[in-house]
C-alpha cells in the first residue's frame, strides 16, 4: 500500500500547522469525546482561523454553527481532522478530496493496526489522498499542534490543563502517548514549543516528514523526535540531512533497542525494525544524537534550548563547584563517566577566588564552601572569576536545596542575573532542586537548571556529542556503477576473492588444482610454505569437515594433503560438489580481523569490522555502518572497537597498517553497493592485517546470493 | 588522633538520637544562626525532652531560660549540641564531660578540614571525650534527627519547611549537605523516615557507628548511607554484618567512584579513600547494595520501603503493561538493560485479558490499549488475571499522564485499591508522573510509584540484587596462622614459587642452576623441552633483558642458551646480583590467567584474578576481592570476568580447570594474609589453566616486600 510515489519529506505538511480554516469531521458537543476535544482545545486556547464542526445533525456544536458534510462548509476548509468511526472515514477522506481539502488528520484508530480489513481501508485512504494532492497524517494518531498559532489538531491528554508556551522545541513521534508525554514534560521545565505531530500508523506523513516539517519551520531551533521504526530509510537521512544543513539540532529517542523491545516494536506495529546498531550508525553519520531514555531527551533538550543562542559548549571541560565538598566528588564521578573532563583552573583564578571565599578550595571541583553565598557580592565574584579563567570549560554550580531557604534564593538569583549580563557568551549551568517559581527565573536568565547531577552530566555530554557530531563531513550516496556480479562468486572463495581483488582489495596470489601433481607445481610457484583448501560451495566451514591443511613445507606433504583433504570431503561431505582445492601460500604475522556485509530490512547493504578470533565472539566487539563508507568513516569503525589497541601496538607490539585495514573495508562496502542486486552477504574471515606499511591480505572470504539473484550454476 | 580504643560500632549512640535533655551551647535568639536553629527545630516540631540553652549572657533565650554553662543547668543534659566558634569548643567539651553528659555533637568547624593547628584540636577533643566515655559527633557536621520523637540536634535546611513524616527509612551520611539532601527528597516523595545521622569530620563517631545504630533501632528497616571514605575497615564491615544479621537492606552511595572523584575526596577530607574496586567488594560480600547516584539511591530507597512487609522479589522476571505499544517497549529496552526479563503470560492469563480488554495485545510487554481504562471492573480483570499469572513475576504498570485526567485517575485508584486488597502478597509498582496526591494515596496502598521508566528499571534490578546478596553467605574473617615469611621469596622467583607451592598452589618442577653444566643435568631431569629464565631480584621483567629462553630440545641448546643468557644478563643489567639460572620444563596447552595480591590503604590485602596477556590489560577485565577469599567466591570473581567463557568451552575448546583455578585463588589470598605483615605484593602471571581435571601451573612469580619487613640479604 505504500508503494505508491510519496511526496518529498516535509512537502505539503503547512496543512497541519498552518491551516487558516479547519473542519472538525465528527464533531461532538461532548467535550470528553474524541471528535468534542479538537473543536473545545481550538476555541479554548484562542485559534485564529474558521472552524467548521461537521456533524451529519447539523444545527450548533460548542455555540458553533455546524454543517451535515464538509461539502456544505461557507468556504473549502484548509485542514480537516477526522474523528468519525474507521467505516466512515473512507467517505469522509472522500468528501475532503473532493472539496479541495489541503490535509486530514485521521485521528480514529481501526486501520493498519487492526488486521487485514484495516490494512486494505488505510491502503485506500491513502490512495485517495495521494489522487488528489492531498496529505493524510494518521489514521490513529494524535495529530498535530502548532503551539504558536493554537492550532490544535489533536485531542491529546497532555493538552487538558494548559497550551504549552510557545517557544523553539518542535516534536515528532511515531507514538501519540510518548510524544504528549515530552510535550507535557517540556512544558513543565517551563520550555516552549513550536509544533508537534504524531504519525501514529504513518500511512502517507512519516517521522521523516515530521523532521523535515520542523526542520523548515523557522520558529523551530531544536527537534525531538520518538520513533520505533523507519518505513524508508532514504526519506528519514533526507529529512535528517535539511535538518543539519539549517543547524537544528535533532536529538532521537529510538525505541525498540533491545530484542525484546524490538519484539515488542514488530508486534506492536508491524513495521519492519531494522537492526538497532545499524540506527545507530545511521543517526550517527546524520548528525542525529541518540539517547536511550526519555529522561535523557529531555535533559538534553532542555540544555539545547536554553544555550542554542550560539552558546553550545565547544568543549567536553567542565569546572563544578558546589558549596559541600561531597557534591563536588558527585558531580566529578558522574561527569567523568559521561566523558567530560575537568581541567585545572589557573592559579591567578585560584587566587581571585580565595579572595572572595578564603575558605574555598580551588581544584576542580571547586569546594567554594557555604561563605560563597553569604553575600551576592562574594558569589559575583567568585563566578566572575571562575567565567574569565582560561580554561574556557562550561561552569556548573550546583544549589542542591539552596533556594529553598528565601535568603540563599536572593542571594543566587541576584549574582546569576548580573554574571549573565556581564558574561553573556559564557557558559553556566545550574543543578537545583527548588520552588519552581524560582527554577523558572533562572531558566529565563538562559541559564540551564538540572535537576539532578546525572542529568546535568549526561545533558551535558549529549550538547557536547551534538557538536562533534555537526562536525563530521556528510556522507554521500553510493554514486558509483551498479552492475551484475559474475555469479561465480557465490561458488568458492577463490571465486570470491578474485571479485574482491578486481575491487582493489588485496588477496594472496592462489589457484586452484584438480590432482596432487597440479597441487605441487602451485606450491612450488607459490613457494612455500602453503596452506591447501577445499573449494567447494556446498562447504561453508572447511575446517570441521577436515577440508583444511596449513602450514604444508615441501612436494610430499602437500601431495599427501591433497589426497588426505580429497578423501575426508568424500567421507564428511559425500554430496558437496566440489570444484578443487584451492593452495594458496601460508601467511602468518598481524593482527586478524573480521569484516563483512549484511543487509538490514531497512537501510540494505550493511558492513561490519571487527576483530577476529575468539574475541570478537566473545565481547560482540564490531563496528557497522551503511555502505559505502569512506576510508575516514572506516577508521573511525576500527578505532571505536574496544580491542583498537592491538591495532595501534599495544604493548610494544608493531602497529598495524590500519590504513590498510581502513581501505579494505571501505572498498568492501562499495563493492557491496555495486552489486546490492545480487550479493546478499559477504564475509570476509581472516583478514590478516600486517605491520604499517605492509598492507592486509583477505585470507578467506564467503558470498552469499540474494534469494532473487541466479544460482551459480 | 584516630589511635585511642574505639567503642563498638554503634555503643552510646542513643545519646544523640533517645535523650530526655539537651544542652544547646552557643544558643541564639536569632533563628538564621547555627546556635539558633537547633532551639528553633526541637521547639517547632515538638521534641518533648528539657532543652537548656546556653550562653554567657545568660536570661532567656527564644522564651527558654538559658543558662551560662553546661554546669549551671538544673539537671545534667544527656545530651549537648555545641554551636561555638572552634577555639571555645574544647572548653565546652571539657564541660560536658565534667557535667556527665553522655553525647556531645560539635556542629562547628574550624577543626580537622582547616590544617595542622585543626587537626590538633580535633584531636584534643577526642581525647577528652573518649576519656570520660562520651561519644562525640563531628565536628563540622550537621549532626543527628530522631525524626519519630522529634529530636533535632542539627541545623539542617531540609528541616526548613517541615518535619519529614515519621517512618522506617534511616539515614546516615558523611556529608551533611548529602544526607540533608537525601531526608528531603525521601520526605518529598511522602515516605517517613526514622533517624537521619550526618558525621562530618568523623573525629569520633563515624559512619559505621551510624549504620551499626540504625541496624539496632526498632523504628528503622532500610539503611541508606552515603560515604566518601572508611577510615577503619574492621569497624564498617562489622556495622554493615549488624545490619544484614538483622535483616535490614543498607543501600550506600559512594562517592568518589571515579580518579577525578578520589582525587576530590582526598583534597576535600583527607581521609583515605582506597580503591573503587575494592569497596565495589566488599559492599557485594556484606550485602550491601551500592548505588551510582542519588537518584538511583531514592529509587531502590524507595521501592525497598514499600514492599519491606515481606514482597521484596525474588525474581528478575517482570511483566510490564501500558495502554501505548510505544511505552511498552521503552519499558521493555529499559528493564532488559537493567538485567531484568519478561517470561510470557499463560494462555489462560491472555484470554482473560482478551475478556477484559478485546483489543490487548497479550505478549509482554502487554499492549493493553486504553480500553483497559474505560471502566474500573475491566481494569480490575485484567490486573487479577496478571496478578495470578503462575510466571510469578513483578507488574509494572505505567500511566503515564493519566493521573491528570480525573475520570482515569478515578478508574486507576478504585482498581488499584481493590487489587492490594485482594492480592495483598503480589508485586505491583506503578510508573507514572500525575499529581502529588494521586501518587501519594497509591504509594499509601503499598504500591511504589515511580517517577520515571529507567527509575523503575533501577529501582526493581536494585531490589532484585538485594535479594540475591542477602542469600550469599557471610565472609568469615581469616582465622589461620599469621607468621613471617621466609625472606629468600623475595629474591626470586624459584623461591616465591616455592613458597606459593607449600601454600598448596601447583608450580611446575623446577632448579635453580649455575652453570651450563648443571643446567643441562636440570634439563635432562626435568625432560625435554625445557625453558631457562635469568633468576635475580633485581630483574623484574627478565624478557626485556633477554634473560629468557623458551622450548629449548636439547642438550646442545640449553648449554648455548644458559652461555646467552648470562651474557645478556652482564650487558643489560651489569648491576643486577644474579642467583643463577632457573630451569624449567616448557608446558604449553590451556588458558593463561594472572592473579595477584595488593595492599588497599583501607582494606588490607586485596586478591585480585584476570586473565593473562593483552586482553586482561586493554580490556581491564580483572576481579578483586578482600583477602581471604573462599573457593566459591574466587569461582564467582572467575565468573564474573567478561572473558570468561573462554575458561568455559567458547567455540568447541575444551573446558578449563576453573575449580583448580578458583583453588588457587583462594589459597594464594590465605597466603597473603597469613604473610601480610610482610608480603605488600605478589604477582602470579602467567597462571597455566589446563583442561577440566588437570589442574593449574604457576609458571612465574614475584613477590614484593613491606617496606617495614626485612630485606631479602
């Protein structure tokens, strides 16, 4: 159903933030209702435009005129939300259509979630939107707010007691309840928003589209966004990447990370889930942050939205100070573990701060004692002195319950106020606990208020991972021929490698014979010592069937070989069809990797590195990402495993050609984007990397076809 | 100062918490001073007890009479808060002794945080004290609270607003400010609090003291502590084995976890703080549960007290419900993370939900729509069904916002209600934000409600570890012999090996030899092949200077080999006094671990086991434990090793000598601490770990002197 031509990301959706008249289908003067709540939440908070309650009764609904059809509204309606039963929203999509509707927003659940009847009437909204111009956000989703211009196409529970105010956060959920939930949490730290939109069952409007929406909505500086799955992931790094080029920062909340959630996420919604380590790769190279839980996205966000006025730390340093020396270790522990560092401070600011609090101490953290705040004064002058230091390092004060008491809270709130005014590209963070009031007017100062140390530390280390993330060059599309693999690829590794070889990837020089005399005169023209193999495609492990002699010296032991490894394939593998045996030198020295390509159910051909052996088994210790990947993203793969350090010569050892190694998995990965239609896997398992300077070699490698693609013979 | 006796962990600390009068030295009219606020704190909240203010001037103070001395009141004051500057303090102290007061609690500072002339009348204090059999409190702390009878011997602001409700949790902290923080956040989210004990500089009474108390108080069934350093391991371990004997789960944040935090802890108390790892330890073997943050110590505080009427879980297994899909699986990712699992529901279970709830998606995380909510009755239905669900497992149940919605909020509580009753031995937590009145009557049924989704995900692994520490055996201390040890394993490594062999640790067969001659008689003995190693103590890493020589076969080679290492000997290490030549037979085959003793500056002897090579150095991939330890717990430090498998059969190997190996462990730290007055270090690297059932060689060995024990000539 969704096969036909979707829209580019984010065209079209003003409809549902911009709309000058709404029609609310299925309007109730039952404000508990779903179809009573948009026409009571668009009145109550003040919308601007025309609403036109539809109702088949006619008459007056909430002391507004209503009308029996959509075609019978004064004039054609910009936006129509629907909230009739799932067996009348067809008509009534319809009727929008041909009333030149510009969008519709299916509230009603009973569709793509709800078996297969459901399944075919979402396919047949969605056809008949897209016939006519049409964009359908839902069906069963919250819709879509404009906060800014009260424009509430929803009937979300977050909305009940108050509009959020209207500020720069924009949210995009898949789900209706997680994103009322950020939106109402925001709205408690006193944060504004712009927009928000929930997709629901994204029959035709998707996350992506959400993004790109915020990202082209000037009064939008940061972007939430909850997803559980990706329908298309070209439009998801599409819209990411209009996002990064206007500089807003989109922060995700991927549920579904672990088996059981994405268990969870397949039953629940019956997209397609794709790897979660393969999403993460994918936000990674977008620029997008990951977070892992909501409290997160919103530690993250709140800091992002106070400090986007250019203020975002450039810088992973960090000086604490707190009035008890114990919070100060607290905050050292929790912010070292998030990443950050704490530099030292200069004895001249040491000085200056002694000055204003002699019983301060002057490491980082600062322990500035409880004569910090005996007088605004002194607090002025210790921050003052802790913003000049050279260090340049985000400050991070910390109250614990300090504003409670009246006379501490003056004292904080005057000396923030003016190192504000006299430091206003600084940067400063609270963690406070506290009357609200009071967090609110520091907020307002643009001065960030955590309210725990974990919070602070980890909304810290999510700005800071932002900013190295804006940092890193954007990753183009596979560009290059896409074409047919020879299918002998599929048949052996000798085939094998000579594919990867002809794609610039180094092998070891190798044939393959047919009798023991053919096997010596290889071996003589390898030089020895060699390795013999069976080569055959019924025979993926060879070592467990006997198909493998190493280390073989002279003409008797590869003779006696090649009949040893010729009678245990017809003993242990009696119907493997076999196309020789393979002699190839024998190699040793370097450190062994893994690498290979696999392909996720949503962003096809993925490639892997790892380290070989036991270890990567072992410590599941391997880096992905979508191909192609460059030479410089494949280093960055080989430096996050945690074993890099064998690579990089640990303990003395030679360093590792890990330019060799970068290459390699790079040229991988265009050979998989070349012949996506045909190869399904590749492994390539060892691969020997040598010392700086010396190159890899492919020891072994493995193709497997794609189900559609021919059989080898 | 710290040398005079020590009572008892816990002895004479009813004084601070159960006297019937209380002098306040230093007693103020003004209510913003320290001297004032404790006459403030016991009048406000009602402690029933005689309070004498003291203070020079005699007269009245806050409509109390005052006197000018602690000698001068009308009875003798069980106990006395001294609210004077540090250089009055040791007078008052000499009075309150005199007077035959039984507990004193020096609320100022100015003594062992403010240098030498500080530490030595901190000292004085102590000795007055202890002389008279008075316990001291302090100083530079914010004292003690006996929240049920109202005793208030601080001046702690999170006493500002309100009393916290008399209730079951105990407090004690180092950091005064910590603990504070702690009593007003339990007291926020409504849960009662028995006694709150904050030891700042520890002259006298220190945090084990106050978790012995707590163990004996009636009133107290949850300990939570927050501590930066121990200053007698003896008396900690002995406090928190009161706690465990009596049942009562102690839940502690440490701080100081990371370097950058160590580093702060030392600067800010001077006390030693030892290393991580090793409190990490000793918290595991005396049943503690150790907590990463504040908030997580709230969160397990939490849940702990509401189910201590006997439902702790004791099982990992939880099922989790929420009326969005999309909230089911952020709770599935959160408790999978956290090391809990989701069994699946019976058929019977899921069809009496699909009755209750048609729509419900019955897998868990079970998608229970918001029909769930329509009506009371149905909610009732579908929780019994759960709750007699045979899995046994925790229901966790997220609302949400519904709380806000006064409709659901009435559906959740008349269901909730009738559930606890008619299930009162079950497991039910709620996640939920909602208003503070709701979650307070739903934490008053006895259902932990918590904030946040990874807050519950902490809360019930943290509960879930308390259970699995409780029912570890308790760590008898060493009872062996304690003698010294021959000096000669100082010298070599034939003699520490010797030494380690008459402990009952395996070595291989080995000579020390002087010539080549001799070596080859050694070789010859010994059978081929051999190894030979340079034997000196001043030799540590004898590969660097070429003094190894490995799989030696013949005569030939280990007379060319035993020539070469001495020569290598006399060019890289010309200073180095030589013992000979170590001969050795070479055994290869097995796993390589290392194992080793240090010395914690707070603990003592500490055992530690990794495996051997690179690995164990990149991936740090070591477990330490307290000498002595047990051959179960050496197996469980074995366990615990994330390359573990690879001693357990990974990928077909065979499966090493893992209880030869814990063997080892547990009578190497039976060695240290017979020897540790003179044995500082021992290394044991490599450790050949042989197939199941052959058992474990030490191929080398170094020990390392006290620096009070004998040199080894």
């Amino acid at each position: 159903m969704l096969t036909q031509v979707q829209a580019a990301p984010g065209a079209g959706l003003d409809a549902f933030f911009q709309a000058r008249s709404i029609a609310v289908v299925g309007a109730s003067d039952d404000i508990t209702k779903i179809g009573g709540r948009p026409v009571q939440l668009l009145r109550k908070y003040g919308y601007a435009g025309a609403i036109y309650p539809i109702n088949p009764k006619g008459g007056s609904i909430q002391g507004l005129q209503a009308y029996a059809s959509v075609l019978d509204t004064p004039a054609a309606p910009e936006l129509a939300i629907l909230a009739v039963p799932a067996d009348a929203t067809l008509q009534a999509v319809r009727d929008c259509a041909e009333r030149g509707v510009h969008g519709v927003i299916v509230l009603s659940a009973g569709f793509g979630e709800a078996g297969p009847e459901g399944v075919a009437l979402q396919g047949e909204l969605v056809r008949v939107a897209r016939n006519h111009g049409m964009r359908l956000l839902g069906p069963n989703c919250l819709g879509a707010v404009n906060v800014v211009d009260k424009l509430v196409g929803s009937f979300s529970i977050a909305l009940e007691q108050s509009m959020p105010p209207a500020g720069q956060v924009g949210i995009v959920s898949q789900s209706g309840n997680i994103g009322s939930f950020t939106m109402r949490n925001m709205a408690d730290r006193g944060l504004g928003l712009s927009r928000f939109i929930a997709t629901g069952n994204e029959a035709d409007v998707d996350v992506a589209d959400g993004i790109a929406a915020l990202a082209e909505d000037d009064a939008t500086r940061i972007i939430l966004c909850c997803m559980e799955t990706c329908r298309h992931a070209g439009r998801l790094t599409e819209a990411l990447d209009m996002a990064r080029r206007r500089r807003k920062p989109v922060i995700v909340l991927k549920i579904g990370a672990t088996e059981q959630g994405q268990a969870a996420a397949a039953s629940h919604t019956g997209a397609l889930t794709g790897s979660d380590a393969v999403f993460d790769a994918v936000f990674r190279r977008h620029g997008v942050l990951r977070v892992r839980s909501f409290e997160e996205l919103l530690d993250v966000g709140h800091a992002a939205v106070l400090l986007s006025d250019g203020r975002l730390p450039t810088t992973d340093a960090v000086t604490l100070v707190a009035a008890s020396g114990g919070f100060g270790i607290m905050m050292a522990d929790a912010m070292v573990e998030a990443g950050m560092t704490l530099p030292q401070l200069a004895e001249t600011t040491k000085a200056l701060i002694r000055e204003a609090v002699p019983t301060a101490g002057t490491n980082n953290p600062v322990d500035a004692s409880a004569q910090m705040s005996a007088r605004p004064d002194i607090l002025l002058k210790m921050l003052t002195a802790l913003q000049e230091d050279a260090n340049g390092s985000t400050l991070v004060l910390l109250l614990a319950l300090s504003l409670y008491n009246p006379r501490l809270r003056g004292v904080y709130l005057e000396a923030l106020a003016k190192i504000r005014a006299s430091h206003p590209d600084r940067l400063l963070v609270i963690i406070s606990q506290g009357p609200p009031d009071a967090v609110a007017e520091i907020n307002a100062l643009g001065i960030p208020v955590f309210p725990g140390i974990p919070a602070a530390a980890k909304g810290l280390a999510g700005l800071v991972r932002l900013g190295q993330l804006a940092a890193l060059p954007a990753a183009p599309a596979y560009q290059g021929p896409v074409d047919a693999v020879d299918p002998a690829v599929f048949r052996n590794e000798f085939h094998a490698k000579k594919a990867l070889a002809a794609a610039g990837i180094s092998v070891p020089r190798e044939e393959i014979v047919d009798s023991a005399e053919q096997a010596v005169r290889a071996a003589q023209a390898t030089g020895y010592p060699v390795v013999l193999k069976i080569a055959s495609e019924d025979i993926a492990h060879k070592t467990e069937i006997g198909g493998v002699a190493l280390n073989l010296q002279d003409d008797a032991a590869v003779r006696e070989a090649y009949d040893r490894l010729m009678a245990n394939a017809a003993k242990n593998a009696p119907k493997a069809r076999l196309d020789g045996v393979l002699v190839a030198p024998m190699v040793r020295g370097g450190v062994e990797l893994i690498a290979g390509v696999s392909r996720d159910p949503v962003f096809g051909p993925v490639v892997m590195v790892g380290l070989g052996g036991i270890y990567a088994e072992i410590l599941k210790d391997v880096a992905v990402q979508v191909a192609p990947v460059s030479e410089d993203e494949a280093l960055r793969m080989l430096r996050s495993l945690k074993m890099f350090p064998l690579l990089d010569g640990a303990r003395g050892q030679a360093r590792a050609d890990v330019a060799a190694a970068a290459r390699t998995v790079a040229r991988l990965s265009e050979f998989a984007c070349r012949h996506a239609a045909d190869v399904a896997e590749i492994d390539m398992n060892p691969i020997l990397v040598r010392p700086e300077g010396e190159g890899v070699l492919v020891l072994d490698a493995l193709m497997v076809p794609t189900s559609s693609s021919t059989p080898a013979h």
